[in-house]
C-alpha cells in the first residue's frame, strides 16, 4: 500500500508540472504575439515616446497578469483533477460478508452466522469462537469480537471502517502454514465477525492443560517442534510481509495446533481493528508495551519467550510456583536461576519434563528463553535469528 501511495503522489506530482508548463508555454507565445503587434518598427518620433513607455508598462503588466493568471488557474486544475483521482482510487467500504475464499458462499454463510446453535469453542478476553458448519460440511471457526464502544463516534466513521477492511484484506492475503488464513468476515453495525479455518484439536493452551491434569503427555521433541513452527510464524509477519505485521497478542490461546501438533498463530494483527485490543495485563506482555505503549517485532519476542517457557516447564507464567521457587520472582527470574545453579540438569530432566538424556537442549533451550526474556527490546534477538538456533535444536 506504501509503495502505491508513493507511485501516486510522484504521478500527481508529475501531472501538477507538466501543466504548469503548458500554460506557461502557452502565455508565453500569446505575450510575444501581442509586444509583436503593439511595438512599431519604425523608429518612434520624440513626441511618442512617453505613449510607447506606457505601451511597455502596460505589455508587462498584461504578461505578469497573465502567468500569474495561468498560474492560478493551473493549481486549481491540478488540485482537481488530484480530488477526481482520489475519490476514483479509494477503497469501496463493502457491505455485508467478505470472501476471500471461494469454498464460501456468501449468503450461506450469513444465514449460518444468523443461526443461534452454532457451537461454542472457545472464548479469550476480546470475543468468543463458534464452531459453523455451512452446506457442505465444511466447518469453520468464527470469531465474534467484542462489541465496540458506543459512546465512540468515531467507529462509525467512513475513513475508520475503510482503514479497518483494508487491514482485514491484507491480513487475508497472510499465507504460511504457521499463520491461521483469515477466509472471510461479516461487519455489522458494531461488531466484527472473522472467519478462520476450523481446529477441532483446539489450542496450546488446551494442550498444556491437559498436560497439567495428566491427561496428556508431550515429549521434549514434541513441544520443541510447536516453538519452531511458533517462531516461523513471526519470521513471516515479521520479515515475509511488506509492511511486516505484528501479532501483539501472542499467547498460548492463539496457537491452534492440529493433529499433528503443528501450531498456527491466531488473532494475527487483531490490535489495528479494536481499540485497547491486547493491553490487559498477561504474563505473556512485554514490559515496553505498559511503560510506553511502544510495541515493536521485539515485544512479540518477548511473547515468544515466556511461551518457550512455558513449554519448558509446563506451568502457567503465573504459577505461585515461580516467586516461591525464587522469593517472589517470575518465570523468567526462575529460569535464569536456573540457568545459573549447578542442578539445572537435574531440574531440567526430572522436575520438568522427565526426559533423561535430552538436558542438553534443553539447557540450549532456557538459554534462549532468557534471552527472549531481556528487559531492554535491543537485547532481544529478532524471530530471524531464533529461527536456525531453534532449528538446529531440532535437528540434534
């Protein structure tokens, strides 16, 4: 979108000059013909000349009159013609649902969102997912957020509504299988419903519940291969899109997994559609983004690293187990305990995960999860760096 608001401007620029050349050219040839007709060739007799000094003041106020004329005139033109090119160019606010698949068909899916039985599957602090199944028997999750203010007119505005389908359409063309594709949306008159590919296997949030009930046991492999596929998918928000998009919202409610464990992000970009979208408190919130509201690719990362501990240890960020492990402290106080005291091996190997013979990357693992943790945003490696540490964990 940059990129064509730059050709723009640079083709209206070249459009303002180019006319103002023309009517400078044009007035110019009009003056010389007029001083051509109005100064005699023969030589004028004394009594003349003071009549052919006015003739002269005269000529030069007429061409000044003129360009400055032409001028004028030429910034009006320009400044039209700018308006036309701007109305023809803006983006058309759509009514009613938006498909950006063609699985969907538009009015069964209003008809299905209409239906009252559509199947809960799952809630988070900014709206609720249900579960719609349209003709076919394809099944999809539908996000219904929060409702917006009503005492804020400025939802109902043009420009707000046009800014917020243009941020849903470029988060539709987000493609990467560590990103949940964005299919379609319904706006009504106070709310937005998004439309995602359907995970019946649920969330890591989910998993690592089941987990902590013992109802589900994940191998260190296992929960090293979601932080890849986690990691991947900001590496591709981060640096595969233009401009790149930030998730602000990274948790373990927004990762789906599938059967396969194979983890997609969530809630991509939800924070430019809803205001104070992501600023309640969490333990997977960077520090940066209370402090001074400035939120960077370096505050998902922060994100990303309480997650990695969470993997790591199974536990909740905001475990009592933490601060009475470490006198009060949180969980990356605990792990750079850990990193430091002689038993992290041991810790690592019995206490957390039970796996003996894989401490190696897992030390290798808390490392970068202390990292991840920094409280400066500049200590804080990029997602294209944790990308190949992550990998060649995996490939031990």
């Amino acid at each position: 979108m940059d990129k064509r608001r730059q050709k723009d401007h640079l083709n209206h620029r070249n459009l303002t000059l180019l006319v103002l050349f023309i009517f400078w050219f044009i007035h110019t040839i009009q003056c010389r013909e007029e001083m051509t007709e109005q100064i005699p060739t023969e030589s004028p007799s004394p009594s003349r000349v003071p009549d052919l000094k006015n003739d002269l003041r005269r000529i030069s106020l007429s061409i000044f009159l003129g360009i400055l004329t032409g001028f004028l005139c030429a910034v009006l033109f320009v400044c039209f013609v700018r308006l036309v090119l701007h109305y023809m160019s803006r983006t058309p606010i759509l009514k009613g649902p938006v498909i950006f698949t063609p699985k969907i068909n538009p009015k069964t899916l209003q008809s299905a969102l209409s239906n009252d039985n559509n199947q809960l599957i799952g809630s988070s602090p900014n709206g609720k997912y249900y579960k719609t199944v349209l003709d076919g028997g394809l099944a999809f999750a539908v996000k219904k957020l929060e409702p917006f203010d009503k005492s804020c007119p400025e939802i109902q505005s043009k420009s707000v509504k046009r800014r917020i389908q243009q941020e849903l359409e470029t988060l539709a063309e987000l493609k990467h299988r560590n990103v949940m594709r964005l299919r379609a949306y319904v706006r009504e008159p106070l709310r937005l419903s998004l439309v995602y590919d359907c995970i019946p296997t649920g969330s890591l949030e989910d998993a690592m519940s089941r987990v902590r009930e013992n109802q589900l046991q994940l191998s260190w492999e296992v929960r090293l291969r979601i932080a890849v596929g986690v990691i991947k998918g900001l590496q591709h928000l981060h640096f595969g899109c233009s401009p790149g998009v930030l998730h602000h919202n990274l948790k373990p409610t927004n990762i789906m997994l599938n059967s396969e464990f194979e983890p997609m992000l969530s809630d991509t970009g939800l924070a430019k559609l809803t205001p104070n979208y992501g600023t309640r408190a969490s333990g997977y919130t960077a520090p940066e983004c209370f402090q001074n509201c400035r939120c960077t690719d370096k505050s998902d990362i922060f994100s990303f690293g309480v997650i990695l501990g969470v993997l790591l240890t199974g536990r909740d960020p905001l475990d009592p187990f933490f601060g009475e492990a470490v006198g009060g402290g949180s969980l990356g106080r605990w792990l750079r305990h850990l990193q430091q005291a002689g038993e992290a091996r041991e810790a690592l190997a019995k206490s957390i995960l039970g796996d003996e013979g894989e401490e190696d990357e897992m030390l290798m693992a808390v490392r970068i999860a202390v990292v991840c943790l920094s409280d400066s945003p500049a200590d804080r490696p990029s997602s294209d760096e944790l990308v190949p540490m992550l990998t060649q964990l995996l490939s031990f």
